[in-house]
C-alpha cells in the first residue's frame, strides 16, 4: 500500500462551549486534538490511506494521548521520538464570537519546535510515495524549518511526491519571512495547497489566476487553491479546473483545509487523476465542517462517497 508520512506540529485542542443553562453565561472547553498535519493525517487515513507519523510530541499525558489517538486511526507511530528532552506536547484554545472562531496557541519550546534532522530516521524517507508537511511546520522554529529542507534534499531526485500546505500563521513568522521560505520550498513541491485568504496576502493578489500564476511562478507545478464554500481550483501545466462547493450546515470549519489535502491526497494516490481527487477532496471537507472540533466531524470514506452519489 501507498505510504504517506507527515511532519510538523500536533496540537491538544481545546474549544469553547457554552453549558445549556446560560442563565450564568458558563463556559466550559471540551478537549480534543488538532495542529494541521494531524489532522491531514487522520483525514488520511481514514480515507484508507497508509500513514506515517514522522512528527514528534512530548513525553508527557498528552504526548501519549496522541499516540493513542493516531495509533487508534491506524496511524504508524514506530518513527516518533517523544522524549522529556525535546520538549513537551503543544496546545491551543478555540474561542467564538461575533465574528467567528480565534485561537490562542500555547507552544513555545514544544517537542516538534525542537526537531532536529537527525531526530528523522532516514531508512523511512526511502519508502515514502507521499511527503506532507506545511509552512506552520517550517515557522514553528529555526530548527524544523532546516528538518524541512533536509528531508526535501534527501527527496529530490525520488519518485516521493511531496505535498505542502502554504497555511500562513503570522503569529509564528513575519510575511516577508513567510514568502522567502515558501518560495524557497515550492520548486521542491508536487502539489501546493493554499486557501484563498492566505494566498492573497502572500501574492498580494486578489484574482484567484492571479493567485495561481504566481504560485506556480514560483516552481508550484500543481497548484489546488481552496476557496472554502465556493470549492476549490486545481491548476497545472495540463489542467485547470473548478470543483464548486457544496451547501452544507456550517458549524465550525477548524480543519477543513487540513481536510482538504488529506482527502485529495490518498484519492489521487487511488486515482491518479487530479479532477477526481478534487472532487472528492471538496466533498470530504464540506462534510468536515459540519460539527464541532478538528477530528471528530473528519469523515470515513464511506460517508464521503455516499454524500457525492446524492449530489
């Protein structure tokens, strides 16, 4: 089977709610899990797809809860170091108001900021078809960005396909700093995501062929430009094409990008055509923001085929 690995943060997440009785405005946080690449992974695998967790957690309670949690989606976890040395497991807060959903991060000196090339075993690199990382995996610290590049070295000139989300987080990086490392990382890539929002502000563009020109001036060679309910764009030297969204009950689209590229992933390592990635990826990640939470709206194959025979 096709195998995926993936490096960068995982983080324990926390999301507001409110308790039925809001006569005292109570507020309460439900845990769960998240951080980009996790949750691409889980998509992943529950798509079917043959994943590898080359991201490490703290040797703490939730360090293990993750290797629970990614070992009960199927997740290999043999390649993951969590010791008390390299740190402890990251965590953030959702929180909601009028104007949609903000996060708070706690995760400096976390375990994956504190990843070292030589934490990555190389015998793994050799069996990969698939490399998933994203730019929150290069900002998280000096250090992980330089694992990024090394692991793209060991892989250029391999058959690996490396896929990479430009997810932009200018809370861990400035955007002049941003755009040199993406640029630096995109000649590197076989398919770039990026959703609309942060593409515009990295291009400084705001027509979507605009968007996508740059990007694959760049070294972009397949670019798929998220347009959340409006769908998303797959554009290469061969193709261009617009999958549109789907009318969905939003309820909270934490993930839904993550969704995204993990869906898009294992169907084109099933497919390989593009088109039908695209289409499929759309339908999983409109499934995806129906509920509540980063993992738990992630949805089985079975539901993501169901839902495109009734469209």
């Amino acid at each position: 089977m096709k195998k995926i690995a993936f490096f960068g943060e995982p983080l324990v997440e926390f999301s507001q709610h409110y308790h039925p009785d809001k006569t005292d405005n109570n507020i309460f946080f439900q845990q769960g899990f998240g951080g980009d690449v996790s949750n691409f992974a889980i998509c992943a695998a529950r798509q079917g797809g043959n994943i590898v967790s080359l991201s490490p957690v703290g040797k703490d309670h939730w360090g293990e809860e993750f290797i629970s949690l990614w070992e009960k989606e199927g997740i290999d976890t043999r390649y993951i170091k969590n010791t008390e040395s390299k740190g402890h497991t990251g965590l953030y807060f959702i929180s909601y108001n009028d104007d949609g959903h903000h996060f708070t991060y706690m995760r400096k000196g976390s375990a994956a900021s504190q990843t070292t090339f030589s934490d990555i075993p190389l015998s793994i690199l050799k069996e990969l078809d698939v490399f998933h990382f994203s730019a929150i995996s290069q900002a998280i610290s000096t250090s992980a960005c330089d694992t990024c590049f090394s692991i793209l070295e060991c892989l250029k000139n391999t058959d690996t396909i490396v896929s990479y989300d430009t997810n932009l987080r200018l809370s861990l990086w400035p955007l002049q700093r941003a755009r040199a490392i993406i640029k630096e990382t995109l000649p590197f890539t076989g398919f770039c995501f990026s959703s609309y929002d942060e593409a515009s502000e990295l291009t400084e563009k705001s027509k979507t062929e605009d968007i996508i020109n740059i990007l694959h001036s760049w070294g972009a060679k397949n670019v798929i430009l998220k347009l959340g309910s409006k769908g998303a764009i797959f554009s290469s030297k061969y193709v261009d094409y617009h999958a549109v969204g789907h009318h969905v009950n939003l309820v909270d689209a934490t993930g839904a990008g993550d969704v995204f590229a993990g869906a898009f992933i294992v169907e084109y390592l099933r497919t390989k055509d593009a088109v039908d990635a695209l289409n499929y990826a759309n339908a999983a990640a409109a499934l995806s923001v129906t509920g509540y939470g980063a993992i738990h709206p992630i949805p089985e194959k079975s539901k993501v085929i169901e839902f495109i025979k009734n469209i």
